[in-house]
C-alpha cells in the first residue's frame, strides 16, 4: 500500500513546484499546500516507514480503522448497507495489469446507482490518474472520497458529497517538512472532514 492522499476542501492550487528530475526539493517549499504529488507521497510514506519506524502493518490498519470510520459518518449502521467501499486497486496499479476479477469488479463499479466510497484514489483508469485528477468521463464518480495519510493532487477534481482524510497519524514534523495544511482533528477522531 503506498499512503498518498487528496484534497479538495476549498484548495484550488498546487503551491509547491516540483523538479521533473530530482522529484520534490521539499527543503524549499514554504507556503502550505493542499495536494500530494505521487513523487512527494512516496517521499511522506518512506518518510513515515524509515525515519519514524512506523510499521507498514500499523499504518494499513490505522488507514483501514479511519476509512471505517468515515463510512460510519455517511451511511447509517444497520442491517441494510446501501453503499459500496471501492478498494479494488491500490494507488499506481492500473486495471489492464490486473485483468480478470478487478476488470469486471470495475466495470461493475461504474454501473452502480446506490453511493460509491473510494479509498485514496478512485480504482480504475481513465479517470483517475494521481497527478491529474478525474474528468473522464467514464472514470468512476465516488460520493466519497476517503484521502489516506494526507491530500493528494487527483483530487482536486473530486466532486462528490464528502472528502474525508484520515492522517491524524502523520507526525506534526512530518506535517510541517511536507507542507501540508490538514484540518484540525476533533476530540480523538482519526479523520477529518475535507
């Protein structure tokens, strides 16, 4: 699983420019930014894995744990789910080299009526590519956006419902290397409302 995230919530640009061949000169970034690149995602992640020992283990769980969470804040826990979680794809795979079951999974996953949440980055291409976002239109179009770890820059073109992120794990430190402006977290909540 690679952590990027996205967001939306008001913010309209990228505010730190990144450099095609060194990827992200993250020294230099000195204003706040809303999105992720892939290239800076994966920077945060090793960041998260080598320089802070958490375990890849531990932050699946805690992005699993905070997707939960999210769903519990859009559908109501009963007996009768009217929605589906989309967590086909992890970020950077693309359906034609999964084929089989993820095809199908997919395509069914376009058809649906009843409210979509993705996790991270919609599954599926076209659409959905990390850097760009999502006008296609036959992409898939989630009511719900779950962005783990931190924004990523795809979504800023998310225009469904609810855009949640779930990083309340990401060290203050980290925060602050990589720029990133996150909401505030509520009481012992383990996401925040985009």
């Amino acid at each position: 699983m690679r952590l990027k995230g996205c967001g939306s919530g008001g913010c309209t640009q990228i505010t730190c420019a990144m450099s095609s061949t060194d990827g992200p000169d993250l020294a230099e970034a000195t204003e706040e930014r809303c999105f992720l690149s892939t290239a800076e995602a994966a920077a945060l992640e090793r960041e998260l894995l080598e320089d802070y020992r958490f375990g890849r283990q531990q932050l699946v769980e805690w992005c699993g744990h905070a997707s939960a969470v999210a769903v519990t804040k859009v559908q109501l826990i009963n007996n009768a789910y009217r929605l589906v979680v989309d967590a086909v794809l992890g970020p950077g795979v693309e359906p034609g080299e999964v084929g089989g079951p993820c095809t199908r999974a997919l395509a069914t996953l376009k058809l649906l009526s009843i409210p979509l949440v993705s996790l991270d980055i919609p599954s599926g291409m076209p659409g959905w590519d990390p850097e760009t976002g999502g006008d296609a239109e036959d992409g898939l179009r989630p009511d719900v956006l779950v962005s783990l770890a931190a924004p990523k820059r795809c979504a800023g073109r998310f225009s469904g419902r609810h855009h949640f992120v779930a990083g309340r794990f990401v060290p203050d430190d980290v925060r602050r290397k990589f720029a990133l402006r996150l909401p505030g977290y509520t009481g012992t909540d383990c996401i925040a409302a985009l």
